[in-house]
C-alpha cells in the first residue's frame, strides 16, 4: 500500500483492523520465555504457558486455590516453588495434589508489609520459578515494585484473590477468572454422595500477549484437605 492510500483510510478503520489482526491469534512466545503449567488446557488458553516474569492473578469465589495446588504439583516436577503462606496453608494438601514438598519454599507472613517484603525477597533471589501468595492490600507503588522485580528476575508471580484490587489489576500481565461448573459424584448422588471432582471453568480476563475472553474448562480432582484456610473443598 502506497503512503497516499494508507494516509486516506480512517484512523478508526486501521484500528480496528489491527484489533482484528492481534486478536485472531495469540502471539506465541519462546518456549523459554513461558513457565507451562502442565495443564493441557490451560496451557492451550495461555498459547503454551504463563509468560515468565509476569504477575498473574488467579480469581474467583471457587476453585482458585484447587488450580494453584495443581499449579505447584505440575512446577514442583522440575523446579522451585516459593509460597508466602498466610497462615492457611495445609501442606498435606499440595502432597496430596501431586506436589513434590522438598521442592516447596514456605515462607510464613500474616501482615501485609511482611508478605510485600517476603515476595520482594524471593524474585529478587531468583531461586523459584514461581512466587505464589494470597492477594493483601498493598501501595500502588509496592505492586509496581513488585512487578518490576517480577520482570528482571523472570520469575513468575501469582496472586489469589477473590478479586484484585485496582493497584494489581494494573500490573498483572495475565488475570484469569475461576467459576465452578459441573460437579462430579463418587458413587451415590444426594445425601450421601462423595464429591470426586469439579470442572473449572477459566476464563482470561487480561493477557499482554493475547486478546482477552478466551476461556476453557478444566476438571479438578478433590481432595478433602485442599482449603483456604478451612477443610473446604472446592474453595
């Protein structure tokens, strides 16, 4: 196209194709630049796998901290995983989803400042190849940090949260929304069935790489001990 035709089609026009354009197909990154989450499709939806020195966020009322188990069980296969624990962490449950503990880094913080400082530590040693760590409210400008630290180390950050908060919805690269969906039975149904599992349905809120509304399904094994801090299932 010549410089006189480019000039004569609406700004708004060209936008709009180059929205098309992007939005077709997510960009695909280099495997070294992705952290895969062993998941087939969540690493269909994210185009092979978290980009690597991102904040993400994990979100929803149900199944986030049943995906993050599943995360660390799939990481712990082949490197570190750092989480900045609360207080409700029940780390029986992780072995239980798979999670190799002599490759789990705990790191015990209640208030909100320690657990800032906590991750701030971690992605600046690089030793993990994910932070995990509940949402706290934070400083726009202690997000940022740690998002940038994020960033230079490579390492990735996840947050879980019922929902973030504006300050890290700015700097999370990837934002993922969890929503229950069918509910499987052990055996009988009603009174006295045993609930075996759950479809999660994911669905990508916000992704640097991709256009969001992307979403898939993916089937959780339960087990009784997987918690927010209580003995809940499907939290």
């Amino acid at each position: 196209m010549s410089v006189l035709a480019a000039a004569e089609v609406p700004k708004s026009e060209a936008f709009r194709r180059l929205k098309e354009r992007l939005s077709a197909q997510p960009t695909a990154l280099p495997v070294e630049q992705l952290v895969p989450t062993g998941i087939p499709q969540l690493d269909s939806l994210l185009a092979g796998g978290f980009p690597a020195g991102t904040v993400a966020t994990l979100e929803g009322e149900t199944g986030r901290w049943s995906l993050a188990a599943g995360l660390v069980a799939k990481i712990t296969r082949r490197s570190l995983v750092a989480i900045v624990d609360d207080g409700g962490l029940y780390p029986p449950a992780l072995a239980q989803a798979g999670a190799s503990l002599d490759r789990v880094l705990v790191v015990p913080a209640r208030k909100a400042l320690a657990m800032a400082r906590a991750a701030d530590i971690l992605l600046r040693s690089r030793i993990c190849r994910l932070v995990l760590m509940p949402f706290v409210t934070l400083r726009d400008a202690v997000w940022e940090r740690l998002a940038q630290l994020a960033h230079r180390s490579g390492v990735l950050l996840i947050v879980v949260a019922a929902q973030a908060g504006a300050a890290l919805s700015t700097v999370a690269g990837v934002r993922l929304q969890c929503t229950l969906g069918r509910i499987h039975m052990f055996g009988r149904h009603g009174l006295w069935g045993t609930v075996d599992g759950f479809e999660l349905r994911v669905d990508v809120r916000k992704h640097k790489h991709m256009a969001a509304g992307r979403t898939t399904l993916v089937t959780v094994q339960c087990h009784p001990e997987l918690v927010e801090g209580k003995h809940v299932t499907l939290h």
